[in-house]
C-alpha cells in the first residue's frame, strides 16, 4: 500500500520531469519493501526498469564493487539489443567484473550503450545509495554516472534513491551536476499519508477477529489527523504505525489506544513522535534483560540468524524470538540472510543516547564488550584442519570484525584476544588482515601483535 501511493507520486513528477538523471530523496524508504516492482510500475516502464538495491551491512548488497557490473547483467538479460554487444565484452575480457568502478561504467555499461538507438525509455533504479558501504564510494559513484551523463547521455534514466545526506547533496549541488539532475521529495505528503491510514485501517477493522464488534469507520477521523500530524510527513511513522497495531497477537483498538496515549513530543525535531513510537514499541518488551544486547548485535552486527545470536551471547536455543517477539514492525528476519533492523531510522534510533534513553545500543562498554565476544569465538580449534577452514558461526563473524573495531578504541585487553584467533580463520576467511593491523598499531601490544600477524 505504501508503494502503491509513492508509486503514482512518483509517475505524476515523472511526467513532468526531462532529465537525464533524478534523485530521489526518500526521507522514509526504508519502510518500502525492497521490491523489484517498487518503482516499475511508478514510471510507467514496468518491463524496461532495472533495479539495484543497496543494504547496509549486507554482506552483498553493500558493496559499491558489484555496482555497474549487476546493471550490466540486468541490462544484458532484459534489454535484447544490449545482450550481444555486452556478453561480447565480458567474453573479451572476464576480468572486467574486477576491475575499478570507471572501467566498469564505461567498458561494461556507456560503450555498448552507445552503439543501441534510443527508443522507449528506460529506468534504472539505485535504490538506498547511502545504504552503501562507504561515503566515498557513495560520493565517487555519482561523479562517475554524472561525468557518464554529461559525456554521453545514455539510452535510460537512472533514479538515485537515498536519504539526503550531506555528503550526496554535496556531490549533487555541485556545479558539475547543474542540469543534470533533478531532486524529487516523494515521501513528504501528509495527503498521501492520510489515504494511506485510512486504507490499512479499514483493512484491519475488515481482517481482524476482534474488530467485529467495533463499529465502522474505525479510528475516527479526528485519530486520523492526529496520527498524520504526528507523522511530519514521514511515511516511515505512518508505516510503523500500522505494524505495530495489525498484530494478530493484540487486539488494536488497544494499541491504538496505546498510541494515542503517549505524550506529545517536547522536541521541535520532526522526528520526535518516531522516537515516542520506538520507545513504545519497545517498552512491550523492556522487561526481558537480554532485549539490549541482541539489539545492539543486530545493530552492530546484522544478518546474523537467530541461532547465532544465541551461540554469540551465550543464550538458549528460543531466546531470540522470545525476546523480539512484538518486535516484527522493527525488526526484519530474512531467511536467507538473517535478522536486520526494516528502516535506517531505528537503527539511528538505536545508536543515539539522546533519543534512545534505556535502549541505547552503541555505548563503547556495550561494543567493546560485544568485540570481546566476537574475538572469543574467532578463537575457535579443531584437529580436522578442515573444519578450521569452515566453521560456522566464525565464519558469518569475519566480515563484520573489520566494522565493529572501527567503533571502539583499541585496548590490551582486545588486542590480547587477537593472539587467540585460529590461524586457519585467517587464511581462508575474507578477513581484511590490513585493516586488523591498522587497528592494532595504536594499541599497548603493537609489536608482537604484529610479528604474529606476519608469521600468518
């Protein structure tokens, strides 16, 4: 249903729009579901988009290194005028894929469009740049498609979808990208909220066993506008919101009435009636101790699978989901991946003493503890060198090592944990051993730290 109204948002702005390259500023869109027909259909070009989806701390999505080269391949596969002049390059030359991000574009991406006529227009969809891994590389990827543009305008038009951050904006207001592009805000619309509420809310008075009774329309309108002045135009409120009273485990007239109690935000930041909703969706569960330190691994360390939290911190087998239970408008579990936080927004929640109170998560106590348990496991021996080379949960832990010590300070008491770590982890993991070092020469051992790395 969110999609659906940002959809025809976008269609309208669409058609009134003539650059080459638009971003985006979706001040809510981590509550959008990363769908591969969230903005097809908005444009109009259901059957020409091609989408790339961005996912902070994913162990895939995250990576800039694989941008030009997944729209490449979608290109080559959806586009049949583009799938002979693409596979040829890639056939010529298999290295391409690991080559630097401007050889991608051009070789992989700009040539073989070049030599295509334009016809329908086509949409190319980055969604959740600031989702990437790195400022940098988020900033360097917009020079790139600009210069790209400016040189040779190609055969689509690229969506960039991002929160406004600073460092993008700056890229983007830059002189370089005057003409180029055009901003577009297709979240901020208390009418689209509005609309919004009234749907889903008639859809759980419709769906839901205990709302028989209840009579129609449900909430009034007047609970209506207060939740849409509540929301400042966020559609991420809006959103959050309706997960937290369709739960099938409550009845929602009294989440509802849940809500409507809290107390008016007393700061002017426009997200402060988000913050009241966080702290109450949490206070359903604030009275299990181990709800904290599985929130900070999931915000510190995410896509780990429940069973793995609970190996880490040393917890029974169905405490996880005990703990998050009633958590679901939060927190996301993807099968395949593991658990993760549903929108950036909780996670800057999560990791801010002011807004998050009790439920702060990003405490230099709390990571150096949580690094200490993560440098335990690591530390892990078999006899069977085989075993050493794929274990489980240390290996789902590798990647994300180099992230957490970039949050706490070196100290003996850490660097002492790194003489553990099994050999074998460091030879046939993905381990950056540059960046461990990097870490480790301001620390108290520095010297035989080092050398034992060398020997390795």
């Amino acid at each position: 249903m969110v999609r659906r109204f940002q959809q025809r948002r976008l269609q309208r702005r669409l058609r009134q729009r003539r650059s080459d390259f638009m971003a985006t500023w979706p001040c809510g869109r981590r509550q959008i579901s990363h769908d591969e027909n969230s903005f097809g259909t908005a444009t109009g070009c259901s059957e020409t988009r091609r989408d790339v989806l961005f996912k902070r701390g994913h162990p895939t999505r995250g990576n800039a290194n694989v941008l030009f080269a997944t729209i490449a391949l979608q290109l080559a596969v959806n586009v049949p005028e583009l799938n002979l002049p693409i596979s040829r390059v890639v056939e010529a030359n298999p290295t391409l894929v690991g080559r630097s991000l401007d050889v991608q574009l051009r070789d992989l991406i700009v040539e073989p469009c070049s030599t295509i006529e334009c016809g329908l227009t086509r949409i190319i969809l980055i969604d959740g740049l600031d989702e990437c891994e790195g400022k940098d590389i988020q900033q360097d990827i917009l020079r790139l498609l600009g210069d790209s543009v400016a040189q040779a305008p190609p055969p689509f038009r690229i969506i960039i979808a991002s929160r406004p951050e600073p460092h993008i904006r700056e890229v983007l207001e830059g002189s370089s990208f005057v003409g180029l592009y055009s901003p577009l805000n297709i979240d901020k619309s208390f009418e689209d909220i509005r609309a919004y509420l009234q749907s889903e809310f008639a859809r759980i008075h419709r769906e839901h066993s205990t709302m028989a009774a209840v009579s129609n329309p449900w909430p009034s309108p007047h609970a209506i506008e207060r939740l849409v002045g509540k929301s400042s135009g966020y559609f991420i409120y809006a959103s959050t919101v309706i997960k937290f009273i369709d739960d099938k485990d409550y009845r929602p007239t009294r989440r509802l009435a849940a809500l409507e109690a809290l107390p008016g935000p007393r700061s002017q930041s426009p997200f402060a009636a988000l913050d009241a909703l966080y702290r109450q969706i949490l206070s359903e569960t604030s009275d299990n101790p181990d709800l904290v330190p599985i929130l900070r691994v999931i915000c510190h360390l995410d896509f780990l699978k429940p069973w793995e939290i609970e190996e880490l911190l040393g917890l029974e087998s169905g405490d996880v989901e005990l703990a998050l239970r009633g958590l679901h408008s939060v927190i996301h579990d993807e099968q395949d991946s593991g658990l993760c936080v549903i929108h950036a927004s909780f996670s800057d929640f999560l990791n801010d003493p002011s807004r998050a109170g009790d439920f702060y998560t990003g405490d230099v106590a709390g990571l150096e503890d949580l690094a200490r348990l993560v440098l335990s496991e690591l530390g892990y021996m078999y006899a069977d060198v085989n075993k050493n080379r794929a274990p489980l949960l240390a290996d789902s832990l590798g990647w994300r090592l180099e992230s957490l010590l970039k949050q706490v300070p070196p100290s003996e008491d850490l660097a002492c944990l790194f003489r553990a770590i099994n050999p074998d982890f460091i030879h046939y993991s993905d381990l950056n051993v540059n960046v461990l070092l990097s870490w480790l020469q301001v620390s108290i051992l520095l010297q035989p730290v080092h050398q034992f790395y060398l020997v390795l």
